[in-house]
C-alpha cells in the first residue's frame, strides 16, 4: 500500500470517528441577566402520603430498633417539604451561588443526611460518621456511578458526578438507607421548605420548561413563561406515581 493510500486510510478514519463520537453538551455560561423575572410557587400533595417500615438487621447499637418513615413530607395545608424544583434547557444566565463548603453526603446513624439534595455537576464527598463499615453505593437509574467500602469512622471520599439527573443512592451493608441527588447543569433551581414555598430568581425572560419532584411521586413537568420584571406564580400539585416506593424493609 502506497504511502498516500496510507495517509487517505486515516483521514478517513478519522472524519469516521468524528462523526461516531458524540459532541459534549455545551457548558452553562454565567453572564448578567438585565431584565429578568422570577417565578415563585408551591407545592402541594393531596393524596395520603406513604410510609414504610424500616427494621434494622444488624448494627442495632448506632442504627437503633424498628420505625417508621414517611416517604412525603406532607403539612397540615399540604404542602410538600423538600421537594426540587428546576428549569431544563437553559444554556446561559445568572452566576452560580457561592459554595460554603463542598457537597457531601454522610453515613450517619444509618441514615443518610441530607436525605434529598441538589448539588451542580461535579464532585461529591462520600462521609462515613459511623464507628462501622457503610458500603455507599450510587446510581444514575440502573448504572453504577460509584460503589465505595468505607470501613472506617470519619473516612472521606470524593467521586464526580459527571452529568445532571437523579442519582439514587443505597447502602450495600445496610438495605434500608436510600437517600436522593439531584444533579444539576444550571443554578436555576429550589427545594421546597417546611411551607411547599420555592422562588427562582434572576430567570432571563422566556418560556422554559420547569420540573417539580419529589422521588417517591415521580416529577411533574409544565411550561413557564418568564416576563421581565415580574414573578410568574404557580400552585403545583403532585401525584404519586405508578412506580413509588411502597414500603420498606431491612438488608437487602
């Protein structure tokens, strides 16, 4: 083969490989947003919130003795605490907010805190408080994003979550721990506080999509449309979802 064959061989090779690889998303831009609007809202669940049974099988003396757990954390009014809401899609806007300290998750008492947390694309630190072995494991759907024995008090991990979603996380020693990430690739995000109340603040002018969610009633999806130097105000409601969670047990 001629040495200009050769050299054709792996342009073409090359433009094929260009064309098979994926483009990586284009990355969020923070710039000032001049006229931006907000949108403001609540959340409410109508149904009757689920609970489970969790019943510790080993490690009783730091995981304690049976109880229940509500899986919605419903008010008198009904209003749903600690639910997320998001905007998708949204490619450039405000700056991030300063990061105190960086996101972790903590094995403690068994349980992991936060239970339900937002955290930008980027890196995680994995904590064990516990004066035994945690297996932490994590898990865009059914892909394994990390899996990490920490056989130690005070150990610290850091993993990378690399793309936004939810990313559902378990331990492996401890079947009943389950806790909820969800990642996110723009700061144009809330959790919900005791009240269901959530605002979005400094949203440039436009129609997006904004997701409300809660794990155990799946999201609800709807249309917003942001006017420059108004608040859009929203009552949304959750349902529970086909696939929630219908009640806990002990190891796995």
């Amino acid at each position: 083969m001629t040495g200009l064959a050769i050299k054709w061989l792996i342009g073409a090779s090359s433009m094929v490989a260009a064309v098979a690889t994926p483009l990586p998303a284009l990355a969020y831009e923070a710039s000032a947003v001049a006229g931006g609007g907000s949108i403001t809202g609540k959340i409410v669940f109508n149904g009757t919130p689920g609970t489970r049974k969790v019943i510790p099988t080993k490690d009783i003396e730091v995981c304690g003795g049976p109880y229940e757990e509500t899986l919605i954390q419903v008010g008198p009014d009904k209003s749903v605490q600690n639910a997320v809401v998001y905007l998708t899609d949204i490619a450039k806007g405000k700056a991030w907010p300063e990061q105190a300290k960086k996101p972790e998750i903590d094995n403690k008492k068994c349980k992991f805190e936060p239970n339900i947390q937002v955290i930008r694309v980027g890196g995680l630190d994995v904590v064990n408080s516990d004066p035994m072995l945690h297996n932490t494991h994590g898990y865009y759907g059914k892909r394994t994003v990390f899996n990490l024995a920490l056989p130690n008090q005070g150990q610290r991990i850091p993993v990378e979550l690399p793309r936004p979603g939810e990313v559902r996380i378990d331990c492996d020693a401890h079947g009943w721990m389950e806790a909820f990430i969800y990642v996110v690739d723009n700061p144009y995000y809330a959790i919900t506080g005791t009240d269901g109340k959530f605002t979005i603040s400094d949203v440039p002018a436009g129609t997006y999509k904004l997701v409300a969610y809660q794990p155990f009633t799946g999201p609800n999806e709807q249309m917003v449309t942001v006017v420059a130097g108004k608040s859009s105000d929203l009552n949304i409601e959750l349902q529970k979802s086909a696939s929630s969670a219908q009640g806990g047990s002990g190891a796995r």
